[in-house]
C-alpha cells in the first residue's frame, strides 16, 4: 500500500512538473524526458486502478479489463501523433508496444519464471500462447500482403486505405470471436487471483483515481508527441526509435512489473495470461481500431509498414509460438526473445 | 438420392446453355457465368460418382481417388488456359485451389466443426495436418527461393524453367512417398466411412457418370476460358481474381460441400481428411505436374510467382499448421483462416 | 579398428599428394579436389580423435567437443577464405555447413532412422529439436533484419558491422546459456554411449591424432582457398556452389557418417544428437565468433546475406522445426529435407 501511495505522488509530481515546464516553453528534452517517465507512472496506476475496479466482477472481466485499460497510454499517443501528422511515430508506438510486450517483457518473464521452478523450467497452459500466435499470424498476414504490394508498386498499392480497411474488420471480427470464447469457455478453469496482486483499493477510491488517471494520460500524451520532435532532434535519436523503444516500454509499464513479478512467483500461468492478453490485445485490438479511427484525421494509418518492421513482426510471431506454444519454457529461450528485442531495437535505432 | 438427381439435371442444364451460347456466340459474360456454375455442378458429380466407384475398393482408396479426380477441372482449366497464352489464370486458378481450400473450406469446416462439438473445440487426429503442413513448406521452399532468385534479377532467373523441374520432380517424389506411407501406414486406423456421405449410386451407372462428367468438365473448361478474356473486362475483374476467387470456388465445390458437412455432423477427422488431402494434392501434385505439362507447350508455367502470392502461400501454410496442427481447433481459429482469405481475396481484388 | 587405419592411411596419404602438387604448382583444380576431399577424412579423424578423447569426461562433453571440433575445417576455410578477401566463399562455407546439417545430414538420418523402426516412425525426445529451432530462428532475426535493412538501402546498412556485432554478441549469449542449461539439466537422462561408435582409441594417441589431425586441417584448408579461384573457374562452378555444396558435404563428414549410421541402428536420439548439436553450433557459435574474428581482417565478415539464402534459411529453420519438433518422423519427412537441400543447391549452381 505505501509503495502505491509512493508511486502515486512521484507520477502526480513528475505530471506537474511536465505540464508546467510544457507551458512554459522550457527546453523539449526535458518535457519528453518527464512526460514520457510520467506515462510510464500513469500506465502503472491505471493498471492498479482497473484491477480494483475490477475485483467486483471477478478476475477474467479483470485481466481484460486491466489489457485495455492498459493500453490507454498508446493508444492516446498515437491519436495525438496522427493528429499532428507524425505517421512513423503513430505505427512505431503500436509496434513498439508490441514488441516490447512479446519479446521483453514475455522474455524476462520467462526467465524470472523458469529461475522460480525447481527444474530451471517454466510451465503453463498451452491455449492463450497458441490463441495469441494465431491473433499474430492473422495480423501478420494483412500487413505482409498489403507490405508486399505497396512495396513491389502493384496497383493494389493504390487501394491501401481500403485494403487496410478491410484487414481491420477482419482482425476486429476474429478478436471479437477469440474473446468471447476466451471469457466464456475457460470459466473455472483459470487459476483465481486470490489476493490482489497490488494489495486493492476500495471500489471508489478506485474509480476515481482511474478516471483521473485516463484524462492525465490524455494530456501527458499530447505533451510528449508536441516535445518529441525537437526532442529527437536533440537527443540524435529517430523517431522510430523513440517509438520502437521508448513508448514500447514507457507505455507498457504495468505489463512489465506485473508480468515479471507475477513469473518470479512462480505463478506461470497469470503472468502469461497478462503478458499474452496484451499483446493480443495490440495486434488484433489497438491497431485496427486505431486504423479506423485514422479515417476521420487527415492522415491516415495504414497497415503498411516497413520491410524491416513486417521482418521482425514475422520473426516475432514465430519465435512467441516455438518457444510457449508448447506450454514450456527455459531461462535461455527468455534471453533469446530478450536477444530479438535487442535486435530490432539496434536495427531501429541505426534506421 | 433426389438430391443428386436435381443436381445432375441442373448440372447438364447449364452445361447444355452453356455450351449452346458459346457456339452462338453470345455475351462471353454469360458464357463466363454459366459455365463457372457448370464447372462447379461438374465437380460435384465427380465427387458423387468416384465415391460410388471408390467404395468397391475401401475408402483410402476412394479418398485419394476423389481429391485427384476432385481436381480434374482446375487441371482442365490449367491447361487450356496454358494452351491460350494465359499464364496469369494459370497460375492463379493454381494457387486459388490452394487458398480455397486451405484458407475458406478448411476454416468454415473448423467453425461448423467446433459448433457441433460439446464443448465448442473440434478434435482430429493430428497426422494429416502435420504432413499438409510439411508438403506445403515443401512447395514454399521451392517457389520462395524461385521468386527470389527471380526478382532480384540473378543469374538463377535465366534458368527458372531447369530449376522449376527440378522442383518439381522433388515435390512429385516426395508426395509419391508420402501417399505411398500414408496409404500403407495408416489402414485400420483411419475412421472408415460406414455410410457413403451422398447416398451410393451403383457401380456401373457411377461410372458412366465420372466418365461423362470428366469429359463434359473438359469442354465446359474450354468454354470458361475461351470467355474469360472479355468477361473479366466486361465484369471490370482482374484475371487474377478470376483464377484466385472464381475458379478456387467453383472448382472446389465437392470439398466446399463434403467437408463442411462431414464437419457439422461432428465426423471432423473425415472432414479434415477431404480438405487436408485436396490441399496436398494441389500443392504437391498437381502444381508440380502442370509444371512437367507444360514443358510440351509454347507456354512454360514454373514456380515463380508474384512475390504477393508467396508471401499468402507463406502465411497459408505457416496458419494452417499452427491452428490445426495440434490436433484440435476452436470456433475463432476457422475465422481467423476465413479472414486470411478475405485479406488475399482483397488484395488480389486491388492488384 | 582395419577401418579406422585404412582411413588414417587414405587421408595421410591425400593430405601428402595434395601439399606436394600444391607446392609443385601444379593443376588447381587438382589441388582443390585432393584437398577437399583431405578435409573430408581430416573431419572424420578429428570426429574420432574427439570421441576416444573426450570418452575420459563423461559423454555429453564429448558430444559437444565433437560438434565443436569437428567444425574446425569450416573454421580454417572461413578464416583463409576471409584473409584471402573472398567473402562469398567464406559465407556460403557457413551457410553449406548448416544447410548440409540440418537439411541433408538429418534427412538422410531420418530416413535411415524410419526404415529401421518397426512401424516407420522414428521417435526421439523433443527437447533438442525445439531447442536447435529457438537459436534457428535467434540467428534468422537476425539475419532477416540485417539483410532486409541492407536490400533497402535504408540508414541502418551503414552500420551493418556494428548491427553485426551487437547480432554476435546476442547470439554468443544465448548459445552460452543454451549450452550451460543443456549440459548440466540432462544429466542422466540422455542416453548414455555404451560402446564408442568407432571403436576406441587409447588416450593419448588419440590426442596425437588429434592435435596432427588440427594442424593439418588447418594447411590443407589454406591450400584448398589457395586453389579455389583458378579452380571453380576451370570446373565452371561458382564460389556460391564451391561453399554451400562442396564445403557443406565436405566438411560434415563426421556429421555425416556418425549421424545416418546411429540413426540406421535405431538409436535415434544419438543421432539426433550429433546433428543437432552441429546445426545449433554453426548457427549459434561458429557464425557468431567468425564475425567477430573478422573485425581483426581487413575484409569484415557480416550477417548480410544474399536474400535468397536468407529465403532459404528461414525455410529451413522452419521445415526443421516442423519435422522433429514433435519428436517423431516418416520417412517422407526426411526425403522432404533432402529435397529442400536438393533445391538450394539447384538454385546456387545456377546462381
């Protein structure tokens, strides 16, 4: 409880400060160097918040909940980089989030988990790894093709916007099935979260801090995108950089500490569940909607992305399935997805 | 029993209109339609006759049977469309085969599958797809290598038509054994079909009927061809979209019907079967057969295709084995191979 | 033992010829033939050196002596080829190495190994088979981004040494891992070597043999690059053959022949072993280590590869996985491989 409370006051400290120096003109750096840590926090709080809330319905309405609700952060940076016309930042941050969740945080959960077995090695439930991988070949499937034709100058290329429009409902239509059969099929089955993981509030404490937390969010997010330009100039970093790595792991905070001190514990299969929900949950959620959404901003996004990018997606895809698709894993297959995420994150910052 | 005889009356119907506003020479759209429908009552009948002759001989037998006389009319197409220049129908209505039946028949035949299961998951036994999904990277090997070597303007492209045999005789070697062990290995194990699935006809009139039906499919495959350069610019389609969507349809009709039904009556390791063997086939017989063919003709098919099509060859083969290839399926993962479908149906709809 | 002296005799015998015409300057071609085949029998000593040796230490030390060990003439012909400045050589040497593995030696294995199984399916644990595919697809990212981010001409290609690195190090890190992990949790549960394959040595000869053995591959390796040039141009063959091909089957003997006759005596998972440990080691150590040496030369080796061979290792990665992840396999399965390494050589020899 004292460490929420901690956590609460440096996120309301580190908002303030990045608000007040925002409107005072000071040096972007700093403002994206506070605001992006201030994500960071509030992402951490929502998380709390939404599992409090959502002890009232019970653990499953929780996890998806807490997946959504999650994402928040992302999904607000990415509204506010289309709206001011920064289309690289808008599809980095979705991938970033992406590969930050299936291949860092999934990684060292991993590695947390199997050091936790007695047999060096990790177990758990086969479905969602598998269910996830499936959701992640269908994404990859729309944006190797649509990729392949922008790239090769085919005249499909010209029909992007509308391709994308039709590779979004799809992607929507399949998670919406996934979902529903998720939430209804494995009722009783899903080990119970007995205690809270974060020690709860009370249901409105909750709902207000919640609520608070989302409209930080908002505006934080809006800071950081205004910063990042003169920022990345700054800093000689690249947009897909700051994208890739740093809203990848600012804006999956919650994932991270969850999912790894959950695995630490030895309780495989939540720390799956949070991991693998999330990253779902961006693949076959976040970025269709988001795609959708776009339709009514100048720019649009579109499910063409770089070569590189629908590169390491695939690898991405592949490596989640080999390693947990049948329901084990190793402390050296953790540091190999830790490895991929090194890589990729090398190749984007050289990009 | 009155069902097949509605169907053969509609059949020789539309074969008859057909063929008389060919020789007429009435709108090609016309032509193009009807004889796309005839095609699909032709494969049919096919399907419905060679059981009927197959049950003499067992029903391994009669599996392998239907799925190679199941593809007599995309072979008819093949070929005429080889012998009228048209290399681009040729290969599509080849790879539209393959996306029909592995992407949509075998996703509707996982939804109506899990439908019919208790508890929502299908269950089959896991060698068929397993070996589907070796086959199939198998033919990925061959033509991701070709259209790479091919766009990159190697010196291995001068020699695509040497290396394309040489493919090909491996798939046709390696399928050979595969049928050979498939055949062999499995007899008593396989689930035998007590009741032939569209009422049995007796032999000798079955017979009749395959040997009409083979040779009407090979006049109506004429037709369909010799119309399809104006219909499609009449209908405002692309060829592409013709060989992947129309032909992949309207030549799969048999494993359309006869998988989706076995499915919903909860006998998933015969529907599996029917679709699973067709995909096969397609892969690793008749595209390797075709390419030998077409060694006697002006034009030569080979391996390399549209880099588009490699990559949904790709991720057809890479879904399909993750979602069938443990041996059980939900309702969700059938849509999410419906959707791939749509997504390449889109795509090549754009191109 | 006869068996082990004549070889002892053919190779001292091919290694003196080859080093008399090389110094003779006589034909290159000559030289190059003698050579190549003076490494063939080279590995095959240092294979059996290795295993009397390491016989002392318990067998799964001498399992991995020998796949590092028996590396040593890919290790000597990568490091001449690479201070002779031929690049593609000292590539595609790498690259044949693992093709010649994983695709030819364990096809040819598994068809062995069905053949002398009761009912046709050889079965072995999954445990090795997973793992060579996780460090697979490690190295395939690899490669994939570094190669995709060079055919782009994006930023990132002019960084591709220090991406190479950072690649290596990653690489090196994980192999580490993998390697503590699998020495020390499978003690006792790998079936043990009762009888050395080949009939022991004495110690201490057997470490003569195997220093000599070293010494003169690394002479015979330099005269083998020496005479390559004039060599391939004389036979009409490309360097991109000579390595895939040539060094491939040539500096796998041991590979080769320990392989495919464990497997022919039904002890599958010794077999499974030997060329597992090789594949994984090539992939996950000499490739990695060959990088960083390089940085000493003035030619830089790197990850960059010819896309068709990126095509193809992903393929293998894949197939490989496909076939021996789920711990059993056909015959066709290894015909499969055998085909898959058939077309890569095919698609070289006419690069």
């Amino acid at each position: 409880m004292r460490r929420t409370v901690a956590i609460i006051g440096g996120t309301v400290a580190l908002t303030a400060l990045a608000g007040a120096l925002r409107y005072a003109d000071a040096s972007p750096t700093v403002v994206f160097v506070l605001s992006g840590a201030a994500l960071g926090g509030l992402a951490w709080l929502i998380g709390v918040a939404t599992e409090s809330v959502g002890s009232r319905f019970g653990h499953r309405v929780t996890g998806v909940l807490q997946s959504t609700l999650g994402n928040l952060p992302e999904l607000f940076i990415v509204l506010f980089a289309l709206s001011a016309g920064e289309i690289v930042v808008a599809q980095t941050s979705i991938l970033g989030s992406l590969f930050a969740n299936a291949l860092l945080v999934l990684g060292l959960a991993i590695v947390a988990g199997s050091q936790a077995a007695a047999d060096g090695q990790m177990r758990f439930r086969k479905r969602l790894p598998n269910d996830t991988a499936t959701l992640l070949l269908l994404a990859l499937s729309v944006i190797a093709l649509l990729g392949l034709s922008d790239r090769l100058g085919d005249r499909a290329s010209k029909h992007e916007v509308a391709i994308s429009v039709v590779g979004a409902v799809c992607l929507l239509a399949v998670y919406g099935a996934w979902l529903w059969s998720y939430l209804r099929s494995e009722r009783g089955v899903e080990p119970a979260i007995e205690e809270p993981a974060h020690g709860g509030m009370p249901f409105t404490p909750a709902l207000v801090m919640l609520a608070v937390a989302g409209v930080a969010a908002a505006f934080v997010s809006d800071w950081f995108v205004h910063a990042l330009d003169p920022a990345v100039e700054a800093l000689h970093i690249s947009k897909a950089f700051t994208g890739i790595v740093i809203v990848g792991i600012a804006g999956n905070a919650v994932e991270n500490v969850v999912g790894i001190t959950l695995a630490a514990k030895g309780r495989s299969d939540l720390a799956v569940s949070v991991v693998k929900n999330s990253v779902a949950q961006v693949a076959a959620f976040l970025f269709p909607v988001l795609v959708l959404l776009s339709l009514f901003f100048s720019e649009r996004l579109t499910f063409v992305l770089n070569p590189v990018y629908v590169a390491a997606l695939a690898v991405t895809a592949l490596a989640v399935w080999q390693i947990t698709g049948d329901g084990e894993a190793y402390a050296f297959e953790g540091l190999a997805l830790v490895a991929i995420y090194v890589i990729v994150a090398t190749v984007t910052y050289f990009e």
